[in-house]
C-alpha cells in the first residue's frame, strides 16, 4: 500500500521528466522548459490523486465484501447445525410415534379403534369443487373463431 500511496507523484514526476526532456532535444529555452514542466506536475498529480483514491475505495469495498462472506458463512452453519439438530429431534419423534403404532396393533395387524370416515368428502362434493369448465374454454375459441 506505501507504493500506491507513493503513486500520484510518481506519475506527474516521470510525466514531467520526459517533458523537459523533450523539450530540451527540441531546444527550448530554459525558462520555457521549467514553465512547462511546473505546469506538467501540477495537471499530472491530480488524476494521480483521483487514482490512488479509486484504489483504496475498491480496496475497502473488497474487505467490506469478504467480511460479509463470511459473517453469511457463520450464519449458515449456524443454521446448518440448527436444521441437523432439528433433524435428529423429529428422527428420535418418528421412532417414538413408530413404536406407538406398533403397539396399537394387535398381532393380526388390526386395532381395536374404528377409523372416522366423516371427514371424506364424497365424490359430488369434491366435483363442485373444481372451478375449470371445459365448455368455457371452448365458448372462448369458438368466440375468437366467428372474430376472425
């Protein structure tokens, strides 16, 4: 980071070095040389700054995101862990109600219990139910047919 720090000046100064030289093989005068390249420093530092700004902003923007990486990593072990036990909880529930059925069971396989069929709709009532009609359907294309 001391280099990007370092970066701006480093820039305008190479910039303003092949500036004076330059003008120098094209013979200028001296006072225009140092004008020029006092000029060259001062309007190459600037888009340094900006640079070496942009660079620190995405530096910072890359830690923000690893570091929500991993807080979401921690969160979702964490939930893994919750659901694994959650998991085994309802295994052990299952075994349990398995073995409560086992035992209402007569050798036979036959319980003593009657089941309650009250809450079995009949089949009528299950149909009136149902909201497609097939004969609005055709009712439709038969009207998109006589459009046309």
């Amino acid at each position: 980071m001391n280099y990007i720090k370092k970066l701006p000046f480093v820039i305008s100064l190479l910039i303003t070095i092949l500036v004076g030289i330059i003008c120098y093989t094209k013979d200028v005068d001296v006072k225009d040389i140092y004008l020029r390249m006092a000029v060259c420093l001062g309007i190459f530092i600037l888009p340094g700054i900006l640079y070496k700004k942009t660079l620190f902003q995405l530096e910072d923007e890359l830690n923000t995101k690893t570091e929500k990486d991993a807080a979401i990593k921690s969160k979702n072990r964490t939930a893994a862990q919750k659901t694994e036990s959650t998991l085994k909880s309802s295994t052990s529930e299952i075994d349990i109600s398995k073995e409560n059925i086992k035992k209402d069971f007569d050798a036979d396989g036959n319980t003593d219990e009657k089941l309650d069929l009250s809450s079995v709709e009949s089949e009528e009532e299950l149909d009136l139910q149902d909201e497609f009609s097939p004969w609005d359907l055709n009712d439709i294309i038969n009207y998109k047919v006589q459009k046309k």
